[in-house]
C-alpha cells in the first residue's frame, strides 16, 4: 500500500514539471489517500499485535 502511494507521489512530481496540472493533482489526491489509509492502517496493526486474549 505504501508503494502504491509513492508511486502516485513520482507521478504527481512528474506530471507536474511536464505541466499537466490536472494529473498531478489527482496522483497527488490519490497519494494522499493511501498514505492516510497506509497510516491508519499500521495504527490499528500495531494496537492488535499488543493485545493478548486470555
């Protein structure tokens, strides 16, 4: 997931110098989304991991 979102952030990058300013936005829009998820989603992961059943 998160190369997913590096992958659209270099997208976004390089939309950007060649001058499409519409798809870097989206790449851009879309990196930031999978970042967030990537996030929430290790969060979550790490508070499982700690807890033990009995």
């Amino acid at each position: 997931m998160l190369s997913y979102a590096i992958t659209f952030f270099i997208i976004a990058l390089l939309a950007g110098i060649f001058g499409f300013w519409g798809v870097a936005g989206l790449a851009a829009g879309i990196a930031k989304v999978l970042c967030v998820v990537f996030i929430v989603l290790m969060i979550v992961s790490l508070f499982s991991g700690r807890s033990r059943r009995l």
